[in-house]
C-alpha cells in the first residue's frame, strides 16, 4: 500500500511540473468554442498529423456545386456527418479543403448566380437524423470564391440544409433548416437582405412540420418554395409555396398523396419552364399482396401551374434509395433521377432508363459499376451534356449527357468504423469504411497528387462498394483475412486466389441480435481465438469454423432501464487471460473474469446511452476505462470512466473536456499514464491517467475519430475517421515530454525516430519527424540544421517558434522537382541514406544536437501480407 502511495504522489509531482503552466483550461458550455480553445491553447499545439489516405476508394458526397460553363470548378462536402467542404479547379484531379474548422458538419452550398466569387456554405446536414450528427454553428460566406470564409450569423438554427440566392442581387439570400429534432429549436426559413448581417424569419414550423430544402423560381424571383425531404416520427412532409417572397407561405399539396402517406421527397424545378416542378415522391399505399396491408411506391408528380395543382407522370420503376430528381436546364421533360441507382426520362419520367455503369477511375480501382447511393446531381446550364454526381463512392462527371463517367477518386475521405495495424514495420493498416468496404495499405505514405496510394480492397461488392468493419489479417497466413460486413455478417477470405467462406456464428434455435457494427476481436493470448459481440458474446477456437456462446443474453436485464440495445463494445484484456469486458448501446456493462464463465453487471454509477469503447488496462488488470455517448438521445456531453476495481465503482476522468462525445479510449503502448481520446471532433491525450486532457487536434481535420490503434515498433498513433480517411502521428515524443523534464529546459530537441527514403514511388516513405520545444516566447531566430558527418550543412528549416512543443515534419528533399519543357518531371534530390545531425540554433547559439538516420525503405513482395 506505501509503494502504491508513494507512486500515486511522485507521479502527481511530476504532473504537476511538467503541466502545471501548460493545462489546456475551457470554462464555456458551447461545443464549437470549447473545441477550437482547446485546440489553440494545447500544449501539443503543433503536433502534426499525416494524411495517408486512402484516396482511391472515395467516400460519401452529401453535396455539390459549379459554376455555369465552368464545371472543372467544383464545391462539394464530404461525409455523412459532412465534415469539410472541396474545391477543385481542374475538374477533379485534385482537391483542397477549403472550410474543415468552421463547424462540425455542413449540410448545403450555394454559389450566387451573379457573381461566382460569393459562396455560401451552411453547417450541418440532412442525413439520417437518428445519427444526431453533433450540432452546427451557422452560416458561412466566401467572396472570393472560397479562399477565405466569414461567419455570418443563423447560429440558431442548427441545421442549415437548403439555400437560394437572388439570381441579381447576391445579398438577397434564403436559408432553411429543420431545427433540433427534440423540438427545442423548430428551425424554418430566413431571409437576409444585406449579405447576412441582420436574419429574418419568414416561415416558422412546429412539431408536425420542418423544412429541409428551398427553390427559387430563376425568373420570378419573387417565387420560393420550401420543402421538408423526409418524413420524422411525428413530422409530416409539407410544401409550401411563397409569392411574395416570403412574406406570406401556402401549402400546395393538391393532387399529391395523403400527406400521412408520404415518407420522403426530391425535387426540382424546368429552368426552361419555371412553372413546370417535379417531386419524387415515396409513399405508402394499400398493398395488392393480401398477405402485406400496404407496400412503399415512388412515384414522379409533375405540376405545370407552379405547384396549385399536382398529377402523377410516372409509375415506380426506380430503386428504393435516397431522392434525388434534376431537371434538363435546356428541356422540361428530361430528369435525372438518382436513388440506389441512376436514372434517365426524356418523356417526364413516364419511362426510365438506368444510366452511369460505364465507369473509369483516375486512380486504379477494381470497381466496374457506378457506385450506389445517389446524393446530389448537377447539370450545366450552359452545356447540359455535362454532369457532376455526388454518391457514396465519391465524385463523377459526365461529358456526354451521362453515357460515360469519369470516377474523380482524388480525394482522402474514407469513413472509417474501424482500424487495425501489424506488428512489425513496415507499418500496414487495415480497415473498414462506410459502403467503400474493408481496405489495408501501407502507414508510410506521402500523399502525392498523381501517384496511387498503395490501398487494396480485402473486399468489394458487385456494386463498387458495400460497408466493411471489422478487418484484420489472419496470423501466420499472410494472404488471408477476416472482414465483417452490415451486422455483423463476417468472413474470412484468400485475398489472392479470392475464396471466401462465412463463419458468422449462430446459436441454436435462436437468431442472433447483432449491431450494425459488430465488435469482433482477436484474442490477444490465441490467435486463433475469435471473441464476437451479439447479444450472446461468441467464441470461435478454430478462425471461426465453429463457435460456443460464453454468456447468456446481456442485452436484456429485467427493470433495468439500461436494458435492450445491441452490443456496441468487446475488450479483453492483454495481461490476465480470460478478462473479458462487453458493452451495449443502452449502456449495460458486463464483466468476466473466467473467460465468460460468470458475468457481472457493472453498470452502476455510469450514464445510460451508447458503451462506445472500453480499454482494459495493459498495466493493471484491474484498471479499466469506458466512454459512453449520448448523441442518439441529444446528448452530446463527454462521458469517460476510469475503474480500479474491474469496474465495481466508476471515476468521472472527462475533467476539462465536457462538450464532445468520445468514440474511442486506449492506452499508450509504452507508459500506462497516457490515454488517448478519439471524439466527435478530434483526438484528445492525457498524461496523467484524466486529470486533465490536451488536444492533438489542431493540426487535425475537425471530424469525427472513430477508432485509433498504436503501432508499437513505430511509435505511431493511426486514427481512422470518419470522412477524412486515416491519420498518423509520431506520438514518441508526447512521451519523450513527460519522462525527461522537458518543460524545465530552456531549450530542447527530441529523440528522432530513423526516416526511411522513397521506394520506388515517390510516396512510399516515412518522413522524418523533428520535434523540440522552446520555454518561452523568443525575439531570436531558431534555425534547425541537417549536417552531415563532416559537419558541412546540407539543408536549413527557418520554421516559425511557438512557445512550447514544436514539430517539423521533412520528406528528406533538399531540392525541389524540376519541371521539364518538353518531357519529364524531375523529383527533386533527396537525402540518402546514412547518419546525420540535427542542429537546433537559436540566435548564433548551438542549443542541441541529436542524431537522425535515414534507412533504405524496406517493403513486402509485391503481392504479400507481412506477417503478424
């Protein structure tokens, strides 16, 4: 008990030294504010995160947008939760992200049709509104075509989902939005005069109603119409039409289902014909089959009087998926229709004809058909043989009325549900990401334009796509995995010779409840040994050719408000064999210390809602952490527990952090003080087991972390994302900054980790990572210098000094690429391979030196898995 004691007060000691001037401190209750000072005011301000992709497989566009005879000119936003708006100038081959830390999520962008310089972008999305995809923050505008962004205003309502602009005066603008689904802010429809410096609200709703999207007529401007897209629990689908500009609203809904019949609705207006309006509509209707009471329809309804009275022009012929209608600018009776599939009427929608499974890729990719899943669709006015489409697999286009499309697969914005690694080096990575399947590649990459990146698919479905969860490489057999899909369906395949067999576990007479995302896991102690969470937890001693349930049902316990749900979370622990720990998404824990022999409900004293992750403690069998989020409910509150009695009493460890829901808690590697959170908005790191945590997010796209692994031998933290793909971080000198005092030195350069060189392609490698910290703001200039061994300076980084941690990362170029006149591009000149120093100067003063050596890049035969 003295030794424990004695460790409990050193450890405070050393806390309190090295943090005591530096904790990152946050007194507001607004998400957005608390995440942005967090990130600014952290000590580990500049750590700096890599980008490896993958980019080839794509990802969900929620929504895009080009300017009239200018489509290589292209706006879109990324992910389901909608995480950044793009910008293309050259049609697609590459992108930046032009608005990533204005908010948390986007749901609209417009481009004023009098001057494309003025962009506006409005937070949050329209998804799927079980998701409670985090809040939003308002309204943004660009006059300089998407540069530069200011705020301006309608951060009340929290869902800006549709937007029209004036098609002459670019400060006239509308905005809609369906409010909070809990009713507390109703949302409804604004208008600013003066290019949002002061809001109006026109049309308000209320608990029956909400209004998801906006039209305005290009010729009678003074014609809107607003409309909700989907139908809530206790929201109907409602029209609404303005004459007036929005001063006075009436509902068209004559000639259309029963409004209770209606579940979703797309629509568009003829810019030929203003007066002609399409909707698509979903509905439900008495069922022909006596064994059903009623089946879905979609139907297309057209009205040519500007929405007064409304018939149906088409029959159900498309696929059941999301709404998308787009009327020819240059013909009222052409429409494109995007659901699962894509779909083409040059006759008002009477017929329909699937189009877009003509496909090429910008980068090497397996697919063959369009990608499932249909979001948005824009057509040129200016040339209506010129497409852009936004699904789940990313961006197309079409130069030829949508005969062939061109698979814009160059942007980074995998959504990632999980997140694996090997154990040797060269890092590999492997994943699964929404409806892009699972994936492994390299975790030494340099993202390049024009160079692939290296990903594989483990596996892809007859569509291009398909979800992937859980993905991990069988040991010992290098060519063969398992990948789970939707839930919970898993198997283990050959990825070269392409044979696969289904080892989803069944219990007798009973049919398995499982999560859309399944947690399975290898057994740390056997790893032959499979552990899958159903409400039943599973065990397979054989790679999943049979299985043996280890628990009755812990989805259920009788009075318990906590029970039902799927289960969300397994962990096991990787110190004491048979210490098992599962999860459910009402917020039961269970706890088996016999290898599922017994289990205990240790769920008293933690929040009900979603068990999103547990770690058991490398170091402590008895130490264990659970983070449990409330979104589903409207809770967007952080909620991180710590246990030092396999869970018999719950610590509150969320300390300064209160406004970000956690998706994933681990531990670090090497040193049981650290953790590491994965949240709605980033990735938080404590040192001192939760007094106090510290952003790593500055550096980091604001998205969604759903789960996060560290490479041991690499010393690398890898977060998988959700609309961002995957990132890496040398994360040795967190630990570096905890164990040597550093924060009492006036001056100090970190260890650095060996670079390895380019293989082949000039992105295969691993940069190197230079780290050093300054005590105090400095009027001197610090140099950083690369020598070699006789000392001579090869290269010199003049980097701007913050005080505090400071990071450099270097692709090891001396000399920048060269473009050649006629035929070649030249890479530039590269360090080689061999020792050398790094200097840290400051004014003309040698303040530290450390060693840094450049290794030849070492990678697999082509074709082969490293072994685990």
């Amino acid at each position: 008990m003295m030794k424990k004691s004695l460790l409990v007060l050193l450890f405070g000691i050393i806390s309190l030294n090295v943090f005591s001037q530096q904790k990152s401190e946050s007194v507001t209750t607004d998400p957005w504010v608390q995440y942005k000072e967090l990130s600014e005011n952290s000590v580990f301000r500049n750590l700096k995160w890599n980008s490896i992709g993958p980019k080839s497989i794509g990802g969900h566009i929620a929504r895009l947008t080009s300017i009239p005879g200018k489509p290589n000119i292209i706006f879109a936003i990324s992910g389901w939760n909608s995480v950044a708006v793009w910008k293309t100038t050259d049609g697609g081959f590459t992108w930046k992200p032009i608005l990533e830390k204005g908010a948390e999520h986007f749901g609209s962008i417009a481009i004023a049709p009098s001057n494309p310089d003025i962009v506006w972008a409005g937070s949050k999305e329209d998804g799927i509104s079980k998701l409670k995809n985090g809040q939003g923050a308002g309204i943004f505008k660009s006059a300089d075509c998407g540069e530069t962004w200011s705020h301006v205003g309608l951060k009340e309502l929290p869902n800006i989902t549709g937007l029209a602009i004036h098609p002459k005066n670019p400060g006239i603008v509308y905005a809609a939005g369906p409010g909070y689904g809990n009713g507390l802010n109703p949302g409804g429809v604004f208008k600013t005069l003066d290019g949002g410096r002061k809001w109006t609200k026109l049309l308000s709703v209320d608990s029956t109603r909400c209004i998801d999207n906006l039209l305005m007529d290009p010729v009678k401007s003074n014609i809107l119409y607003a409309y909700s897209i989907r139908k809530g629990n206790k929201k109907q689908i409602q029209i609404y039409k303005t004459e007036n500009e929005g001063s006075t609203w009436k509902l068209i809904m004559n000639g259309m289902p029963p409004v209770d019949s209606i579940r979703e609705i797309g629509m568009d207006l003829s810019a030929s014909n203003p007066k002609v309006l399409y909707a698509l509509v979903k509905h439900i209707v008495p069922s022909a089959d006596t064994a059903k009471k009623q089946e879905t329809k979609i139907d297309i309804f057209r009205s040519s009087d500007r929405g007064e009275s409304w018939i149906k022009s088409g029959e159900q012929t498309v696929d059941f998926g999301y709404m998308v209608i787009k009327v020819s600018p240059d013909n009222e009776n052409e429409l494109f229709l995007g659901s699962v599939h894509v779909w083409h009427s040059m006759d008002a929608g009477k017929t329909l004809k699937r189009i877009a499974d003509n496909v090429f890729h910008i980068y090497p990719n397996p697919g063959t058909f369009m990608h499932l899943d249909q979001m948005d669709l824009w057509i040129d006015p200016l040339n209506t043989n010129k497409l852009i489409l936004g699904n789940d697999g990313g961006i197309y286009r079409s130069d030829d009325r949508g005969t062939n499309w061109l698979h814009m697969n160059s942007l980074p914005i995998g959504e990632f549900y999980y997140i694996a690694t090997n154990k040797e080096e060269p890092v590999e990575i492997y994943g699964g990401n929404q409806d892009n399947s699972s994936v492994w590649g390299p975790g030494d990459v340099n993202l390049l334009d024009g160079f692939p990146d290296h990903w594989s698919y483990v596996r892809m479905d007859q569509w291009s796509g398909g979800d992937g969860f859980f993905t991990h490489p069988v040991a010992s057999e290098p060519d063969l995995f398992y990948f789970s899909y939707q839930n919970g369906e898993i198997e283990r395949k050959n990825v070269v010779t392409n044979d696969s067999k289904g080892i989803t576990p069944e219990v007798k007479g009973e049919k398995l409840r499982r999560a859309w995302s399944t947690p399975i896991l290898v057994s740390a102690f056997n790893s032959s040994v499979l552990l899958y969470g159903a409400n039943y937890i599973m065990k397979s001693v054989n790679r999943g050719d049979s299985w043996t349930a280890i628990s009755d049902d812990l989805t259920v316990l009788k009075d318990d408000k906590k029970s039902g749900g799927e289960m969300i979370s397994l962990a096991e622990s990787l110190i004491f064999e048979g210490l098992l720990y599962a999860g459910t998404s009402k917020g039961l824990v269970w706890c088996t210390r016999n290898a599922g022999g017994s289990w205990k409900n240790i769920s008293a004293g933690l929040p009900a809602g979603i068990v999103s992750s547990i770690a058991a403690s490398k170091y402590d069998s008895s130490l264990v952490y659970v983070s449990v989020g409330g979104k589903r409910a409207g809770d967007f509150k952080t909620n991180i527990y710590a246990s030092t009695d396999y869970g018999e009493t719950w610590k509150s460890i969320s300390s300064n952090v209160t406004t970000d829901p956690v998706n994933k808690i681990i531990e670090d590697t090497r040193d049981g003080r650290i953790l590491y959170a994965g949240t709605d908005k980033g990735v938080y790191v404590t040192v001192d087991r939760g007094s106090s945590w510290h952003s790593l997010s500055y550096n980091l796209p604001s998205c969604a972390v759903n789960d996060m692994v560290i490479h041991h031998k690499a010393d690398m933290l890898i977060v998988g994302t959700y609309g961002r793909g995957i990132y890496t971080a040398d994360i040795s000198s967190i630990r570096e900054y905890l164990t040597d005092s550093v924060s009492e030195k006036e001056y100090y350069l970190f260890d650095i980790k060996p670079a390895r060189k380019i293989f082949v392609k000039p992105n295969r490698m691993r940069k190197a990572t230079i780290s050093y910290f300054v005590k105090d703001n400095v009027d001197e200039p610090v140099l950083i210098n690369i020598l070699n061994k006789a000392d001579s300076v090869l290269y010199t980084f003049k980097p701007a000094v913050n005080k505090g941690f400071n990071q450099i990362t270097w692709d090891l170029r001396l000399k920048d690429p060269v473009i050649d006149s006629k035929y070649y591009n030249i890479l530039g000149e590269f360090l080689r391979e061999g020792k050398y120093k790094v200097q840290m100067v400051a004014g003309k003063k040698i303040v530290a030196t450390k060693e840094m050596i450049v290794e030849r890049y070492i990678t697999k035969e082509v074709g082969l898995l490293p072994k685990q």
